[in-house]
C-alpha cells in the first residue's frame, strides 16, 4: 500500500470515528468512556472494508500499483 492509499484509508477511518462521537456528543452524551467507546466503534466499519481481500478500492485486496 503506498503513502497515498494509506492517507485515504486513515482518512475514512477517522471521518467515521468522529462522526460516531459527534452524534453522541450532539445528542447529550458527554462521558468519555461512552465517547471513546463510540470512537472504537466508528472504527469498525472502515476496518472492515479494509480486511476485505474483494475490496478494491484498498485493504488486503487492493491492487498494487
């Protein structure tokens, strides 16, 4: 995976941790165990289209280039 892939990929990664907190956060939920539970969580998704070996887009399946 080259420097640029990887920078998409952390980029998705976070985009939806943040949103994951931003919700609860906005919704009143101000504990930081929940918070960071919700960061971890937010993870997941993104985490697993990248341990996908049919994604092509990156992750174990991606093409190398």
């Amino acid at each position: 995976m080259d420097k640029k892939a990887l920078e998409a990929a952390a980029g998705t990664y976070l985009r939806a941790a943040a949103a994951s907190v931003a919700a609860l956060y906005m919704s009143g939920i101000t504990d930081p165990k929940t918070l960071l539970n919700a960061f971890i969580a937010g993870l997941i998704g993104p985490l697993a289209k990248a341990l996908n070996p049919k994604d092509p887009a990156y992750g174990f399946g991606a093409k190398k280039k």
